[in-house]
C-alpha cells in the first residue's frame, strides 16, 4: 500500500501489521512536498522514524517519490530537493524506490542519473514516453502499468509495452483512479488489476498466466517480499 504524505504512511503502516499480506511504501509526493524547504526537514524525520522501526520488514520501498510539473510549477527546486533527500534515505536503509512522474520526464531521469540509487526500484503508474521508459530501463529500473494502457485514446500503448521486457514489468491499480477499460470512470479497486493484465498478454500475444505469474515474481523481488 502507497504512502504519498505522513498520514498515509502511517495509515499504510498500521494496515501492513493488521494484515499479513499487506506491504508498506511510505514517502512524501511531488504533490504533498511543502512550500518551503524549511518543513521538508521534519517530514524528512518523520519517515525516517518510520524507516528506523521497521523490524518485521513491512516497509518494502520509499515513495511514491518524484517530481509533478502538472500540478505545481512553482516549487520545482523543493522537489527536487525532497526528491534527492528521499533517495538518500532509500539508500541507507537498503529500500528500493516507487518513483511517480508527470511532465517531469527530462529532471526525473536527470535527478536518478544524478544521485545513484542503491536498489533501484519501479516507475509507478509509468507515462507512455518512450524516452522515459527506454531510458529507465537502462538505468535499471521496472516499470509499472496501469489502467491507461487499456485506455482508447492510448495510442502508443501497445508500443510502449512492447518495449518493456515481461521480467521488467509490474501491473497496478493506482487506486481509487485510473480505472481501467470498461470501467473507466468508476472508483478504482485491485480487482481491476486482471484487467490491465490481461492488456499485457493481448499485445504480447502470451496467456494471461504467464503474465500473472512473471508480475508476481518481479514483484516479490523487486521489494525483497518472502514467500
């Protein structure tokens, strides 16, 4: 379960304990980064206190982490700020990184080439931008898909899937949005997740098991998850 802000790692935390088969993401979005760069460091200490007391290991990834052009233009610097910061504490706690981009692909790649990432992690939710996936994929990341890829308007889907090697690929909900064709414009749940599946095998022309079983497997070690 994702963590885009305090509240919600906490909540994702409380949740991961509750239930055996719920794993923890906790960070700070793009879009809940503060104004000034004077808040990021309580914030900063507050998922780390997190960090620090993951003894039963629930915690599997820092994020969603990145930067968000779409929705604030104003605060570029201080993303990237907390974005760095974010990745610093990836690396000394051995997590990998959910990382989230909107029309941010040029400072998103240039940010990870920048500061090296330890474990690497998956683009969440991925734009279908072929530099940003061919270029992700380089550096050595997965990538995740979600309902936009079974969207009508989604023209370039197909091609941008079939970039991504299957051992390379995650399928999510981003729940509650995004839900995919034909349920478009309901509220999303990852009882949906088939859906985006079964997209995968269509233009990969592999059966939907195959697809079912290497998303799995990537996930478990992606996130260092036991059997």
């Amino acid at each position: 379960m994702f963590g885009y802000d305090i509240p919600s790692s906490k909540f994702s935390i409380e949740l991961s304990k509750k239930y055996s088969f719920i794993y923890s993401i906790c960070g700070i979005s793009p879009n809940d980064v503060p104004e000034n760069s004077k808040s990021i460091k309580t914030m900063l200490q507050e998922i780390e206190s997190m960090l620090q007391q993951n003894e039963n290991k629930k915690i599997v990834a820092v994020g969603e982490i990145g930067l968000d052009y779409y929705w604030n233009k104003e605060n570029k610097e201080i993303q990237k700020e907390m974005f760095e910061k974010q990745i610093e504490l990836a690396n000394i706690y051995k997590l990998p990184i959910v990382i989230h981009t909107r029309e941010a692909v040029q400072d998103t790649l240039e940010m990870l080439k920048k500061n090296e990432v330890s474990k690497k992690g998956v683009f969440h939710c991925c734009p279908l931008n072929r530099e940003l996936v061919k270029e992700a994929l380089k550096l050595g990341y997965y990538i995740s898909f979600a309902g936009p890829i079974t969207f009508k308007n989604s023209k370039n889907a197909e091609e941008i899937v079939s970039m991504v090697p299957i051992d390379k690929i995650l399928i999510e909900t981003d729940s509650p949005y995004l839900a995919p064709e034909p349920k478009r414009g309901t509220r999303n749940d990852s009882r949906n997740v088939k859906l985006v599946a079964q997209k995968i095998a269509e233009f990969k022309n592999i059966p939907l098991e195959e697809v079912a079983k290497i998303t799995y497997e990537n996930a478990i070690k992606i996130f260092e998850i036991e059997k």
